[in-house]
C-alpha cells in the first residue's frame, strides 16, 4: 500500500504506513513529505484528529 491516497486512508491504517516509511526510507517527517509530494499539514492533522500525535525526538506518531 503507498501513501498515495493519504487523505482518504483510515488514519489507523495511515499511522502504521506513515512511521514504517520514516523508520525505514525517510529522514524526516519533511523529507517523507517531499518525497511522497504530500502535504504535510494535513498529514498532520489527518493522524491528529484520529489521536495522534508527531514526536520528532522518536521520528515517529503515537
């Protein structure tokens, strides 16, 4: 599954593809968005309003 439709993806289904793309191929939050073209404020809120929240010390959402 790809991150293609990150809008419309169950957020709990989006959190584990989201954290597995940044533990294995990103840098970053930023560099996963730049390299997925995704907006990165709406990825944010899509897994905010389902409860999480970004922790950029682990580089990951819980």
């Amino acid at each position: 599954m790809s991150l293609d439709n990150y809008q419309f993806t169950d957020p709990h289904l989006l959190l584990g593809l989201v954290n597995t793309e940044l533990r294995n191929h990103s840098e970053s939050l930023e560099d996963l968005c730049a390299t997925h073209d995704i907006d990165g404020e709406i990825l944010v809120e899509r897994l905010k309003s389902a409860g999480y929240d970004y922790m950029p010390e682990q580089k990951q959402f819980r």
